[in-house]
C-alpha cells in the first residue's frame, strides 16, 4: 500500500514538472517569420550620385534588386517600401512616395492591378466572366487617374520613364490575355502627348516570354526579372545626367 502510494505521488510529481515544459517546447515551434524582401530596405544614398525612383507593382519588386546592382556606383535607386498596385493608390499615396528629395530619374508603371477582376464582394482575382466581376480600374478611369499622376511626376522635373505594362499569360487568374495592348494603348497617347520616353517592356517581353515569365502566372521567374532589369537600365542611363 505504502508503495503504491509513492509510486502515484512520484508519477504526480514528474508530471507537473515537465507539463510547463512541454508548453513552453509548444510554443517554441512556431512558424518561422518570412525572410524581409531586399527590395523594400531602405536606402542610403551615395553622396555625389543621382538619385532613381522605381515605381511600380509586384513585377518592379521582382528587378529592384538586379537594377540597384547594374547601377552600383552610378545612382541611388530608391523605390516606395510598397507594391504600388493600380492607379487608384498612386493617387492616394504619390504625394508619399516621392516625398521631399529631389529626383533625376522616375522610372514608372500602373497597369496590371488596374486590369485585373474584381468579386462583386471585392475578391481579389475574380473570373472575368463572372457576374458581378469588373476591372479594378476601368480603362476611362485608368486614363484620368495616370494623366493626374503624369502632370504630378512633371513637377519634380525628373527625367520621366513609362515602363509599359508587361503581358498577361494564357491561363492566368483574374487576367485577360490581351489587356495590356488595352492599357498600355491609352497610357503611350499620355506619354506621347506629354514627350515621356516609353521603356517598352510588353515588347521585350513577348519576344521571350517563354523563357521569362511564369507558366500561367503574370511574375516572372528570377531570371526574366534580371532580363527586365537591364532592359531598366538600358533605359535608365540615357536619362542620368552625366
């Protein structure tokens, strides 16, 4: 009896003493945080070098970094710390992006989020055959709001680049095959009206999209944002002052 006891008090005793550590091992096992995109750190600029403005989506993310090291010792490549999705949010935040440094050169693109379906409920990605479905921004109203971010770019008396929209993949999500022709169509009468050099990328893309782009996916693969990047650049140092 006298050892059946101890054995129920010993068992007790180990027991409370590992619970909290089991706990503390649970808690311990959580999912490791997402390594922060090189893109979005900050910059410090080299004194004596012109300074770059990259604005743009998720595609512009994908060449920051290759863009920053193609002109390493040539310029201070700054972008905002955002995917600056569709025109409507380039109104509301362009005043922030630019803040209050003087620029040499804006490298610039709306268009895929401007293009892409939206849910009747604001779902992201919709079928565009769906009822209900529209475009994130109409193209009269992408032509309104990227003719008021145009004339705002002019103020800073940068040199401005129009980086055409790239193109929208067979299979795609939320995407039609041939919007970007659209898009990028009432976007060149802006810049053509306005003298705005074009960085042709939808060209320079179908030209390779195979081997660049993602299947089905509007992305591209590491590979094709490098491509982009020095397509960028290209365009980029006939606008630095010299």
């Amino acid at each position: 009896m006298t050892r059946n006891l101890f054995l129920a008090f010993s068992l007790t005793l180990v027991t409370s003493i590992m619970t909290p550590a089991t706990a503390d091992d649970a808690k311990k096992k959580t999912p490791p945080t997402r390594k922060p995109n090189s893109a979005m750190a900050r910059v410090v600029d080299e004194p004596g070098l012109p300074r770059v403005l990259l604005i743009g989506d998720s595609i512009s993310i994908g060449y920051t970094v290759p863009v920053r090291e193609l002109l390493k010792g040539k310029a201070n490549v700054h972008r905002p710390l955002t995917n600056c999705g569709p025109t409507s949010k380039g109104v509301a935040e362009i005043e922030k992006w630019l803040g209050d440094g003087k620029w040499d050169v804006i490298h610039f693109n709306w268009g895929l989020h401007d293009l892409k379906y939206m849910g009747p409920k604001g779902q992201n990605l919709a079928d565009p055959s769906a009822d209900g479905s529209h475009q994130q921004v109409p193209p009269a109203e992408y032509e309104a709001n990227l003719s008021q971010l145009v004339a705002r770019l002019k103020k800073t008396d940068a040199k401005l680049i129009w980086r055409s929209t790239t193109p929208v993949p067979t299979g795609c999500k939320g995407r039609v095959v041939g919007d970007s022709v659209k898009y990028n169509a009432i976007a060149k009468k802006i810049m053509d009206e306005n003298k705005i050099a074009i960085d042709d990328q939808y060209a320079f893309a179908m030209s390779r999209l195979e081997q660049i782009q993602r299947p089905a996916n509007v992305h591209f693969s590491p590979e094709g944002s490098r491509e982009l990047a020095q397509q960028a650049v290209a365009a980029i140092l006939k606008s630095l002052p010299q």
